[in-house]
C-alpha cells in the first residue's frame, strides 16, 4: 500500500512533520520537474531526495563530495532498512561488484535503492555507459554551489556533471545547497543543463544563533577575544576558523597553554592526521578546533556552542555556511566575528595571486572583488544583521529585527563581552605593552566616534533613506551603503559632490549614482 508523504516520513524516518520547504521540493521531485533546492546547513536537505527514493521504485543516484560523508549518509540508511550503498576509491573491487549486483537485484524487484557516489566517478567511461541502462528515478546533487566558479567553492570536477543531463535526459536533477545566491542559482541551472527548474529558497533564518561582529587591532587583541569567548562557553564544542594554515597552528599552541581538548586542522595535514582530528572531534575528545575552511563540508555535531571567525571570510556565502555549524540541535550558540583592517589585504592578496594566472577569468575576478566588498560592508554594520542574510540570499522569510544580533541586541546574555587584558598572561610582556595600548586606541576610538545631536539626526536621515532604498530594490542595507560610510556622512556633513569623495566607502560610482541624493538627505537635517 502506498504512504503518504507525511506517513512516510513518519514510519520511514521517524519525524512528525516536515522542516520548511521540504515538501514543496519533494512534490517537485516527484512530479519529475528539475528543482534548485536552498536550505540552511542543519536544515534537512537529504530528506529532499531520501523521501522521493522511497516514493519512487528504482535508483537514485546522489552526487556527493567527501567519502566521509557519503559513509555517514549510507550508515543512517541501512539503520532505517533503506537499502543504499556508496561508491569510493576506498574500496576492493570485490566489494564494488556485490553492490552493483544488489542494486541490479532491487531493480529487477520493482524496488528502490540509493546510490552515493563522488562527481569524479560519474566522468569514468565505464560508470557512464552503465547508468544509460539502468532504472534510474532520479539525480540529487549535494553541495551544488560547487558547479558554480562564482560559488565560494567551486570545484573543476563538479563543472563537468552536465555529463548526467547529457546521458540520460529523462531524468530529473535535484540539485541542493545550503549558500548560494541568486547568480549562483543561474549557473548552476546553466551548468547543470536543468529545465525551467523550481526554485525552493528556505531556512536562512537562524532564530537560535547570536551573530556578533568586532574589530580588532590586531592579533592580541584577537587573541583575547577569543580567550574571552572560550571562558564565556564551558560546554559543547567550539570551532574556530582561520585564514591560513599558519594561523591555525599558531592559534591552536597558544589555546593549549589553557584549555585542555585543543587541536588543529588544515588541507596540509597527511589524510590520516585529518582523518584522527574528524575523530576526536567527533568524539568530543577534541572540544575546540581551529580550522582552515578545510573542515566543515558535511559536518554535522549538534553541540557547536560557540563559531568564531579570526578572521574576515572572503564571502557571505562562506561566512553564512560556517556560522551554520553552531547550534544545530536548536540550542543558542554563538558566533562571533573577528576584524581586522589586514584581514581584507589578506584576501586581496589573494584574489591578485588568481588575477596574475595566465588562464584567470576576469569576469570571475571582478565576482571576487564585489564579493570581498560586500563582505566589508556587511562588517562595517547596517540594518539587523539576519535580515540582511535573509535578504542577501532572496529566503521566502524575511524579518524587520531579528532580536538576537549585536545590531538588534547589543546587550544580550549571549553576547561576548570585549576583554579588559583578562588574558594578557598568556603573552609575552611586550605584546601585553601593546594590548593595553591597543585596547586604550580602541577606547579612545569609540569617544570620537560618539556623535552629537545634530549628527544623530543627520545619521537618523540617512538610516530611513538606506532602508527605504535598500527595500526598493530588495536589497540588504549593508549593500547600500555600511553604517561607517552614514556616520562619516554624518559627522563631516559633505555639500558638494567634490566633499563626498573624502567620505570612507563613496568611490566614483557611488557618488555618481547616489551623491544627489545624499546631498539632499543632508539638506533635510
């Protein structure tokens, strides 16, 4: 007897109800119509293709980047006597032929059976000319920003798995993600050869998770931060990412000094090093990790209290998906930013490094440098910051204040207070010398920046114009203009065009397109 979509979930899964948007991309799916499904890290994607799997006799076959996560997908199939197997370089040739066998046995049965493989293997001749013969229901994509170069991790392997349009155009193609905006959804379309796919954007909002940015003077007083941070979060485990190799090693011998449970991982590390840091994460051996963007794809631990970013990620799309690895079992956990001014030449640096490459794509180098831009401005403040997000990504849900981020609740219990050299122990006596200098510049920073009533209400004009703009278009209102570009409006009062080139964040375009009108919000005041 066929179930219904709910009864299956239900005796199948063993969940009461559906997590926004599944079931729509699931009666896409089954429907036989192509779909781009967007849904938050933690918010259930696999059920998008696991539900229908079942629905529909047949093989599914989902595209799946790391070994580890395919293993773990496969595991918590069979606990739920779901026939599924993965393929893998990992394996003898004897195994791999007793799961081609049981699949061609499910098949002949009338029965489904789902398959995980890597998007190299789908390029193999031999995998090629076997799936143009097989029942196949269906095609799921995992990580689909990965098809895209002007995703945040774009990889050449996933560029070619138009190869499956390709071969077997009478299947659909379900393609998932959990970051990817709307020029990305074009492109992956395009580069997937999909057919006037549904679009399903859900989840972006993360009501359990405090985001909190601050700017840093340099290192130690980075350092700090996060000592601070770690204090404030005694239990669950702790992710902290960096920019480089060095910076994890670095960050990661100077926590050990204090905090038992601290390790490090990196791309450089042999595959039996990362493979014990997964482990002893996993375990909760290892509480806090500090981690190069190297980890993360696939991880899925419910206890992450606390995210901190030592540094700028080169996106939002990066930053989003990174942040979305705290709190995954609905607890608040926090996730905290740290800036510096050098953390963008870091960045920059890197984007010149591609831009030097005989073969670089200009077009993707300008995608680089707007992103970079954006993630600046998104830094330097606006608006609420979830909604921001909700809004940057084109989510079906959209809030005016979230309530729960340093915009909307600076005074929150999850907030992390700024360390007053609480932790200068752990420096050497002349970086203590320049953490307290570093901590007065910072201080004395704030007190020129206090505005005075005349100010507060030029900067209370241009808040209302950047919104009111910034929901014209849809847009986030970091996207506009940043919070420091309005105060410095504010407090300097430009009333020519040529004054409004001195103003941090208007180069000539901006002035161009917005200054009119700046001008004219300055003259209300």
């Amino acid at each position: 007897m066929n179930l219904s979509l709910a009864d299956l979930l239900h005796t199948r899964f063993g969940h009461k109800a559906f997590r926004p948007g599944q079931k729509d991309v699931i009666e896409t799916v089954l429907s036989g119509r192509d779909a781009l499904a967007v849904m938050p890290t933690g918010g259930g994607k696999s059920l998008c293709y696991q539900v229908p799997a079942l629905s529909l006799s047949g093989l599914t076959i989902v595209i799946s980047p790391l070994i580890a996560l395919m293993r773990d997908q496969v595991e918590g199939l069979k606990r739920l006597g779901i026939q599924a197997a993965s393929l893998h370089s990992g394996q003898e040739p004897s195994e791999k032929i007793a799961i081609f066998a049981k699949i061609q046995s499910q098949i002949d049965q009338g029965e489904h059976f789902v398959l995980y493989i890597s998007p190299e293997r789908v390029q193999k001749p031999g995998f090629a000319s076997w799936i143009k013969t097989r029942k196949i229901a269906l095609f799921a994509i995992d990580e689909a920003h990965c098809v895209s170069q002007w995703g945040h991790d774009f990889r050449p392997d996933y560029h070619k798995l138009k190869l499956l349009r390709e071969l077997r155009p009478d299947v659909p193609i379900l393609a998932l993600t959990a970051t990817a905006t709307p020029i990305v959804l074009r492109d992956i379309a395009t580069q997937l050869g999909l057919r006037d796919p549904a679009r399903h954007v859900y989840g972006f909002y993360r009501s359990n998770l405090y985001c909190q940015v601050e700017t840093c003077d340099g290192d130690d007083h980075k350092h700090a931060w996060i000592h601070e941070s770690i204090e404030k979060n005694p239990d669950g485990r702790i992710l902290i990412y960096c920019g480089t190799r060095k910076q994890t090693e670095e960050i990661s011998q100077k926590l050990q000094k204090t905090f038992e449970g601290v390790a490090y991982y990196h791309a450089g590390l042999t595959p039996e090093s990362r493979s014990a840091v997964q482990n002893s994460f996993y375990s909760s051996e290892t509480r806090i990790l500090v981690a190069t963007n190297a980890f993360g794809m696939g991880i899925d631990h419910p206890d992450i209290r606390l995210v901190i970013h030592s540094q700028m990620p080169a996106n939002i799309e990066s930053y989003y998906q990174e942040i979305g690895r705290a709190g995954r079992d609905g607890k608040e956990s926090t996730c905290l930013l740290l800036y510096s001014k050098k953390d963008k030449a870091l960045h920059s640096f890197f984007i010149r490094q591609s831009q030097s490459e005989t073969d670089s794509d200009p077009v993707y180098i300008t995608q680089r440098w707007k992103a970079l831009d954006m993630m600046t401005q998104f830094i330097e403040g606006g608006e609420c910051r979830h909604s921001g997000i909700l809004t940057y990504f084109r989510d079906t849900q959209r809030i005016k204040s979230c309530g729960h981020c340093d915009s909307c609740s600076p005074t929150s219990s999850m907030k992390i207070v700024e360390p007053r050299n609480k932790f200068s122990h752990i420096f050497s006596l002349g970086k203590k010398t320049r953490l307290r200098k570093a901590s007065a510049k910072k201080s004395a920073a704030r007190t020129s920046q206090s505005l005075t009533k005349e100010e507060e209400l030029r900067m209370e004009v241009l808040r209302e114009w950047r919104k009111s703009y910034a929901d014209s278009l849809d847009l986030p209102a970091f996207v506009v203009f940043s919070n420091k570009t309005l105060q410095a409006l504010a407090q300097q009062n430009p009333r020519t065009l040529n004054g409004l080139s001195e103003i941090h964040g208007l180069g000539p375009k901006k002035i161009e397109n917005f200054g009119k009108l700046l001008i004219s919000c300055l003259d209300l005041t």
